[in-house]
C-alpha cells in the first residue's frame, strides 16, 4: 500500500496519532536540549559531513585498508554483494560453529537483509535483545523507526504481550517491571547463546577495529559471552582515522536521544582468548547509490533517527506507513535507489519543510533529495492519469498570461456563485476537511489595471 | 529604487488583497513598484509534484518578465526560494543568474535592503507568526530551531515594531502547517492532521491573528479555520504592516 | 571472500573523485570547562554517581560502605584479597560470573562533556565483567579527566577490547519511560581520586 493509504489508516485514530506525535516530539525536544549546549556545533556537523563525503570519496582503498588491519588483528572478514549472500554467510559460519541459538543486537542492515526468517527457516533461533526490538519480534512486526523500534506500542500493549510471550503477570503497563521481566528472560538467551550477532556503528580503517553503541548493553552481553561474534556492517559504516571517532560519537547519541553518549561505545578490535570474531561488509545496493552524484550523500546517514523524531509527517504516519525498512525521510530517499515502484510514494510524503536536513548531524540534504527523486519518479514510474494531465496544463497555462487570467476568472466565479456542496464534493479532496477561499470579484491583475487607467 | 512586483498565481486570483497591502506597503516605503503584466507563476506547483520539466516554460516566463529589475520582491517566501533554489533547471544565462540572485521575500527585502523595521502600523491584535518552513529553512529569513544559533527573525523584526501588538508564542515555534502544495490533497489526513495541530497550538497560547510571510499556509490553515469554525483570522504580514495606511485613507 | 572484488571494484567505478579529509580543530569547541564539576554533572545526569576519596582512604572500605551486603565482589585493584569474594581462576565460560554483584575497575580516562569512562581488557581478564556485574564501580584520578570526545581520542592506543561508559545500563523503549538496569549494570559508581 503507499504511503498515503497507510497513513490515513494510522489516522483514524486521532488519540492515537496525538499521542504517537507528542512521544517523538518529546524526543525531538531533548535533541534541541543536548545539541544547543554544545559549543561549534555546528562546526561538528560539517566535520561529520565532510568526513563521511571524503569516506566515501576513497571508500575502496579504506575497504582494502580496513580489512587488511582486521585480519591482522585476527577479525574474519566477509563480503556480501547483497542481502541473500550476507545471509547464506552468516549462515555458514553458524553452521561451522554448531550455532543454533543465537543473540542479535540492534542491525537495521540485519533488517534490511531479512536475516531473521533466513535463519528461523533453518531450525536457528534468534532473539532480537534490544528491548524495543524484542517487543515487535514478539508481536511479528517490524520496527517503526530506528533508535525506537517499538515506539508505536504502549505500555499497555507491550504489557499484554509479555503476559503472552514471557508469563508476566498483568501490570498495568508498569515500564519498570517489564524491563526486569525482559531482563531476566533475555539473560537466560544471553548466557545459553551460540553466537552473537551484532551491528556496526563505526569501522575504522586505521585501525581494523569497530564500534557498537548501545543503552542497555545488550550488544556487550551477547559478544562477550558467546564464543562466536558476528557483526554486520553496510559499506557506508567506514570512517578513516580513530580520531573521527571523536566527531561521530558527539553528534550521534545527542542527535538519536539527546543524551550526551550511548551509555555503551565499545570498540572491538580483537577477538578475546578463545572466541571468533567475523566481520561481514555488505552491498546491497550501497555501491550504486554511490553512483548517483544527486544521491549520494545518503551514504553519510550514521543511522541516529533525528529525521524521524522531527519529521512531522513521521510523527503523524507512524514508521509501518512507509513499508520500508528504514522509515522516515532519510529512508524516503534510500528505499527508491532500492526499488523505486515499490517505494514511490515516499518521497512525495513531505511537505519539503527541510527540518530534517537541519537536524541531521551529517548534514545530508534529505529535503533536496525529495525532491530530486520526485522528479525521477514521475519520470520512471506509472503516474495518476489526472495528475499528470493537470500538471502538464498547468504548466502550459502558466505560459499564457492571458489565459492563466480568463481561467482564474472563471474558477473565481465558480467559488464565489456554485454551492460549497457542490464546490466540496469529490474530487475536491482539499474540501473533505477544508473550506476553499470564496472567490473575490477581482483578481490582483485586475485592480492594478484599473488603478493604473485612473 | 525601482522594485518589480511579483504576486504569486494564487494571490492574485484568491488573495488580491495581500498583494494590494504588498503594493501600497512599498509604495508608502518610497519604493518605486512596477507590476509587470505580463508574469504568472514562479513554477513551483509543477516541480514540487516531480513536474519539474512541465515548469520550464513558466519559470522563462517568469525571467523574461523580471530581467530588466535590480530587485524582485514578493509576498512569499516559499515562491521567492523556489526561483533561487530551483531555477537550475533553466539554461544559467546572465538573466537567469540576475533573477536568482535579485528576488527577495517581502520582509526580507523591507529589513535588509530598504533597512526599516517601524513602517508606523497599527493592528492591536494578539498575534501568532507561523513561519513558513520555505521561508524559514530555505531562505533562513529567521533562525530555526533546529540549529544552534543566535535567535533572530525578520518577520518578528517588522512586527515587533508594530503599535499595539502582541505576539504570542506558539508551542512549536516553527513546525510545518502541512500545506505542501500537492501534498496537500496528495497526503489529505496528514495535511489536515498538520494543520489542525497548528491551529491548536495558536489557539491554546490566545492567538486572535495568524499571520506569516506565504498565503498559501494561510490558505490551508484558514480552510480548516473556517470548516470548523474557529475563532482565528489569518491575514498575511503585509496586510498587518500595511493596516495603519489602509486607515488613513479610508479616513 | 565472497563478493569481494566485485563490490570493491563498484565502489571504485562510482566514487566520486577524492576529496580532501577535513581538519579536526578541537579548539573550536573550546568552553573552558571545569573539568571536575562538568564530569560529577554529566555522570549524575546519566544516572551515576561520583564518590571522591582521597589517597590515604582504603578504597575496598569505602566500597564495602557504599555496598554492604553483596555477596560476589571482585576488583582488580591492588589489596583487594580481602574484598573478592570470586577468584576468576575457576572461571571457565563467562556465564559463569553471572551472579557477580560488586565489579571494581581502574580506568585511565574520564570524559567532562559526556561522563563517559574508558575502562579496557587489560584492566579486566573477562570482557563481559563490566556488562554482567550488577554494580560496577569504576577508579578514576581527577586529573585523568578530559573535558571532549577529541581529546580522549588522542590517548588511546593500545586495547584489543575498550568500552566507554556513561552511567548505568538503561532503556526507554516502553513508551519513552527510562528505566535503569536494561541488560548491563544496574549501577553505576565512580570514585574519583585525589592524587
């Protein structure tokens, strides 16, 4: 379904849109809080900027760089040219090491490759240990935005579903004594795993080391305690120099939650005695994105969600209204490099306010990119016969003065004389929920050409 | 100093009033205003629809119309950022960079080049500024919240001067009304959803005026306003600036 | 190897031509912080605390003050016979420290702007220690305290696994509620050292 069929079906619950929009607005607001305390920051965005766009610039030569230093540093490093060969991989080297239970942590690149069902479809367990994404893998959904994987579900909801899944007793939604039932349950997942699966925040060429930021330690438990550690990286998640971390790990967690650093970075850089330690780098469609000048800059995304947070068509959509697995503006320009049918109603789903540019600690110029794709898209895809038609008058009418002014003389006196019932009926959709102006006796043209005959 | 006027396709034909305000406001600020007749539409309603080729003969149009002035100025700041923003699409002939480069949105051009911020009005009236993001975040006629700065806004600058006012402040201080041109009808719940929360916003901090440098918010907001009949009035900043004026003659 | 040469060889085609690396001019975000009272303020705003002692105290006592009754305490300091109650030698699987209750750390850097604290595996045998204690308590000297990220940066060199730590383990994901405790420690203590 497109964007706007799915996002009329998340309002027909107003309280329920309200109450979506304030949760990710409160967010928004302690970005705002921890971002203005920080002296140059603005300056910090443009280092984090440029320094994704001389990544990416040199990505090739950092690829061959980062690996060389993993393998040195005796990491196993892997290469998937899309999502099928990253699964078939991770597979394989569960299958080397017995695996059949394994923890993960949040990898939206996990997501986006549909690991989990790959897996499952092998008799392998795999428990997702973010507490967000435990609560949508146990209600079988995917998560609606990507810091907050279950930011559309209430206490009560998650309240219900732990009674389900876990045996919980009724709560009345208390978030305190969910967490510690989680926590127990999922201790149990961590100390019996086979394997860790985690993501990647950051790969550092220099030195062949990775970090992983988390809140609740979930990624920490999984990899310290499983003998194997897998972890999953985009080709984008490259940075040069250990230095830069100092850039990124300012700008992510302030901008994901306002706080002024995840309460975990942990820096990976050599298995522990007696563990495995595999790094898969991944494609799936990174490098063609690259290929496109317009678009390129996509690749900058560190993955923190503050476009969603400010989004104020995500705030009242919901994440599941993009069907896509990085919701949001920023994956409004990422899902059409991936399937541009499927997903062309994404970039018409903004009014071009720009917030998210503003906010993004990498400076991606999302908004522009909107509307970049939108031209591709009508160009490309199947477009409303209507739609289409109007837009190509429009434009020749607004070639013809004299004709843009008999027309607007008539749609004029239309909205001044003809019954809003007839004015407000379909195919108005504007006058669903809206009056239309009346139409005034006079155009702007008009008066000023009878002011100047006076 | 002589100024051509450019009244966005909408104003003209269901706002006439907004651009008579933007005529006499000039006017009054010894401004020598010329409407050239021959102009329509700035060629965003095409191209933010992802008809950006369908715009070309508009935006010609436009350049041809507005190539022989120093300053474009416009009541709209969304239309002004789209002839900055967007007129790439056009072969960049000295014309084209000319326009570009001289269209300023109405507060803008009183405040920064004509330097006057107490134009002498009158309007005693609670009022809330809903800033209008191309306004704001594209020609940056304000600071935005997003970004860490020193606070400042030309529409504020004007309004402020203005005897009797009292501007009030929203919740939100610059979040979208969901306009969006075709996103309006294109996107319907949102954009309505959007507007009502706006509307909310002003009228929980005691707003009487909404006002703003674009109609076509005002548009929007005010079908709602008016649908649901709520006690709000939109009017545009240059009516509010030219209101002491409009009295005086009618005296 | 998988698809190796064939991604590196996309990337190499479709990269745009090289652009220079940025800068990094720390100054820029110079505020002249107080290094000390940033650090105490940011490690309580995360939900930790700051506990000062000075050189003469026995810092395994102060510990036992703050935690009176755990039964599983290790630490790594020096003289800590008396406080450990887990020898790691019996360890075979990480698993097996999961009832550990009190987990003291030395660390060599504090961070004024995020509260954040280094601690690496070559202060700690197990890397899961500091994830799996339920309160972890971590030494730092006052003037091993950095006021950014980029100046942090700058010391660290040799780790094969190193974390930094801000505050306690903790989640929102049920409905923006913060909970302390998700999966990690469920406290967090610093104890800064006047030396």
């Amino acid at each position: 379904m497109s964007h706007p069929k799915l996002a009329s079906l998340f309002n027909q619950n107003e309280a329920r849109v309200d109450w979506h929009d304030k949760a990710l607005w409160f967010v928004r607001h302690k970005r705002d809080l921890a971002t203005h305390q920080v002296k140059g920051w603005e300056a910090l965005r443009d280092l984090g900027h440029h320094i994704k766009a001389h990544t990416l610039s040199n990505l090739d030569n950092y690829l061959i760089e980062f690996e060389k230093n993993a393998l040195e540093n005796g990491i196993q490093v892997h290469w998937a040219a899309n999502g099928d060969e990253h699964n078939k991989i991770v597979h394989q080297i569960l299958e080397e090491n017995q695996a059949k239970k394994i923890v993960k942590s949040k990898s939206m690149l996990t997501e986006e490759c549909h690991l989990n069902p790959f897996l499952e479809a092998k008799a392998i367990e795999v428990i997702d240990t973010d507490l967000g994404e435990r609560i949508v893998q146990l209600a079988k959904e995917p998560p609606s935005h990507i810091v907050l994987p279950a930011i559309h579900k209430n206490r009560h909801e998650v309240d219900a579903l732990f009674q389900e899944h876990l045996n919980t007793q009724p709560c009345d939604g208390d978030p305190q004594y969910l967490t510690h039932e989680a926590r127990k349950h999922l201790r149990e997942k961590f100390i019996k795993a086979d394997a860790a699966i985690t993501g990647v925040n950051f790969a550092i060429a220099e030195t062949g080391g990775f970090v992983v930021c988390t809140n609740e330690g979930n990624a920490d438990m999984g990899a310290h305690i499983a003998p194997v550690h897998i972890a999953c990286m985009g080709i984008e998640k490259l940075i040069p120099k250990q230095e830069h971390l100092g850039v990124f790990l300012r700008l992510l967690a302030r901008s994901a939650t306002g706080q002024p650093i995840t309460t975990y970075s942990s820096h990976f850089k050599r298995p522990a005695k007696g563990h495995k330690m595999h790094i898969v780098i991944v494609d799936n469609g990174r490098s063609e994105q690259l290929g496109r000048p317009d678009f390129r800059a996509s690749l900058h995304c560190i993955r923190c969600g503050a476009c969603m947070n400010t989004c104020p068509i995500y705030r009242r959509s919901g994440g599941h209204s993009y069907d896509a697995t990085i919701p949001g503006p920023i994956g409004s320009i990422l899902s059409p490099g991936k399937d541009l049918t499927k997903h062309s109603s994404l970039p018409f789903a903004s009014t071009l306010c720009g917030s998210c540019s503003d906010v993004c600690p990498v400076k991606i110029d999302i908004h522009s990119q909107l509307y970049k794709w939108r031209q591709i898209i009508t160009q490309n895809t199947k477009q409303p016969f209507i739609k289409k038609k109007s837009m190509v008058f429009m434009g020749k009418l607004f070639t013809k003065p004299t004709q843009f002014a008999r027309i607007g003389k008539i749609a004029r006196w239309s909205l001044r004389y003809l019954p809003k019932s007839i004015i407000n009926a379909r195919p108005n959709i504007w006058g669903k929920s809206r009056d239309l102006p009346n139409g005034p006796k006079q155009s702007f043209d008009e008066w000023y050409k009878e002011r100047t005959k006076k | 100093m002589t100024v051509g006027l450019f009244i966005p396709c909408y104003i003209n034909q269901l706002y006439p009033q907004v651009g008579i305000a933007t005529l006499e406001l000039l006017e009054k600020l010894n401004v020598d205003v010329v409407y050239p007749s021959g102009q329509t539409c700035c060629g965003q309603p095409m191209a933010n629809s992802g008809y950006e080729n369908e715009s070309v003969g508009t935006c010609q149009n436009f350049v041809e119309n507005f190539k022989d002035f120093d300053y474009i100025v416009t009541p709209s700041g969304s239309c002004a950022y789209h002839v900055k923003k967007h007129y790439n699409i056009l072969e960049q002939t000295p014309n084209v960079t000319k326009v570009r480069n001289n269209v300023h949105e109405l507060c803008e051009f009183i405040v920064n080049v004509l330097k006057v911020t107490n134009i002498g009005a009158y309007f005693p009236y609670k009022v809330g500024i809903h800033k209008s993001c191309h306004g704001l975040r594209g020609l940056r006629l304000g600071s935005c919240s997003e970004l860490v700065g020193d606070h400042y806004s030309y529409i504020e600058d004007l309004l402020k001067e203005v005897s009797d006012i009292e501007l009030m402040p929203l919740q939100r201080a610059d979040e979208c009304c969901g306009f969006g041109g075709t996103f309006a009808v294109a996107e319907e719940a949102v954009s309505v959803k959007m507007g009502k929360d706006k509307i909310k916003d002003h009228l929980e901090s005691g707003v009487e005026v909404i006002t703003a440098t674009d109609t076509s918010c005002l548009m929007h907001l005010e079908g709602l306003i008016n649908r649901n009949k709520q006690p709000l009035k939109v009017m545009h900043v240059a009516e509010i600036l030219n209101t002491n004026l409009t009295k005086l003659k009618s005296d | 190897m998988g698809s190796r040469t064939e991604i590196l060889a996309k990337i190499k085609t479709n990269k745009p031509n090289l652009i220079e690396t940025p800068i990094i001019e720390p100054q820029v975000f110079d505020e002249g912080l107080n290094l000390i009272e940033e650090f105490t303020k940011k490690v309580e705003a995360v939900g930790g605390q700051v506990v000062p002692i000075t050189y003469e105290m026995d810092i395994h006592t102060e510990i036992k003050t703050l935690f009176p009754d755990t039964a599983l305490n290790f630490s790594t300091l020096e003289k800590a016979i008396s406080f450990n109650t887990l020898s790691l030698d019996n360890i075979e699987k990480p698993q097996e420290l999961e009832d550990l209750d009190v987990l003291v750390l030395e660390s060599p850097l504090g961070v004024a702007e995020n509260g954040a604290v280094w601690v690496n595996d070559t202060s700690f045998p197990i890397r899961v220690l500091p994830f799996i204690t339920k309160h972890l308590v971590l030494v730092l000297g006052k003037n091993d305290i950095v006021p950014y990220m980029h100046q942090a940066y700058d010391t660290l060199n040799d780790f094969n696994f190193g974390v930094f730590i801000s505050g306690p383990s903790k989640t929102a994901d049920i409905e923006q509620s913060l909970v302390i405790g998700a999966h990690g420690a469920l406290s967090l203590t610093i104890l800064l050292k006047n030396d």
